[in-house]
C-alpha cells in the first residue's frame, strides 16, 4: 500500500531504547539500575506503526479596508482516531512510501466530519482569537489523510512496566495521542 507519510521518519528502531529512557519521568531515572540497557533487555514486543492525521492546508484572508487584505497561509491536524487537534507551528515535509497493510491504522473520523466539524472549531477556537475585532475569512486549499510514524514498544523488566509510543519522526513519547484513543474527550 502506498501512503504519504507525514515527517522524514528519522527514528530507526536501535535508536529507541535512548528515546525511551529519555521519556522517563526523572524520578525513574533516579534508579541506577534502569538504563538504556536495561530497557533494551526489558522489550517484549515492538511494532511500528502508521497513524492517521488529517491536514488541512488554508488561507487565513483578514481584509483591512482601505488596505489589500493580509493573506496567511496555514496547516492544521486532526488526529484521524481521537479528534485532538491543533495547528502546525510549521510544514512538516511529506513524503511517500509503499508500506505493508498490517501496519497502517484506518481513520475512524471521515473528511466530511473534518470539513463540517472540526475545521470549523480550529478556525473558531485557534485562529479568530488572535483576530480582536473583525474575524478573518478562510479559503481551504486541500484536505487529505497522511499517516505519522509511530513505534509502539512494550517494556517489561524488574524496573520498569510501560507501553512506550514514540513519534517515529522526532523521538519523543506520544503517550497523550496513545492515551487519547480509548477516550472521546476530543470528538465532536
């Protein structure tokens, strides 16, 4: 299956055991025993994952009579399973690759619902209160799903017990998005 991935995917899997102990809260890492080893020693199951992410891409038109109207470009998210949203401080590159079936998760929020709902409230919610008085216009461009790499990793040694979700472009813990998906505090 071929797919556009959102990020340069930069993170490979030997890599992770220091991205991991990186994401441990400092109190963990007070333990001299839970290093970068013993959490390499520690994996069970490891899986690297495509997660869907609706962007956005948008104009923000604020006219200013008699001055011709300020035109922004800019690029919001929606995550694709738990409608977290927000906008990207700058475009991530997209790139395409041919990965197998198994490892692309499906979206459960449609487009129709991102255009109808949830464009709407990032316009609202995000992007009208840096505007005081008269509220901008919006002219979206493209709408499409790409997929953001994730590496699931479960540890499980005398130290330590967690599932681990690392952002698969940047190295950090994505344990909010993992938490977010059993719960619908973001859905509309």
């Amino acid at each position: 299956m071929k797919i556009r991935i959102l990020g340069e995917e930069s993170v490979v899997e030997k890599d992770l055991p220091g991205h991991m102990y990186k994401c441990l809260k400092s109190s963990l890492k007070w333990n001299r025993n839970l290093n970068e080893e013993a959490i390499e020693q520690g994996i069970t199951k490891l899986e690297k994952m495509y997660h869907p992410m609706w962007i956005v891409k948008m104009l923000v038109i604020a006219d200013r009579k008699p001055f011709p109207s300020k035109v922004k470009p800019n690029m919001a998210f929606i995550d694709g399973r738990s409608g977290y949203r927000g906008l990207f401080p700058n475009v991530p590159p997209i790139t395409q690759k041919e990965v197998l079936d198994s490892k692309v998760r499906s979206a459960d929020i449609t487009k129709q619902d991102v255009l109808n709902k949830y464009v709407t409230d990032i316009q609202e919610k995000q992007i009208n209160r840096n505007y005081v008085l008269k509220k901008p216009r919006y002219d979206i461009k493209e709408i499409e799903v790409v997929y953001l790499p994730l590496w699931k990793v479960e540890v499980d040694s005398p130290y330590l017990t967690k599932t681990f979700v690392i952002n698969g472009n940047t190295g950090e813990s994505e344990d909010l998005l993992f938490e977010l998906w059993s719960k619908n505090e973001w859905r509309l």
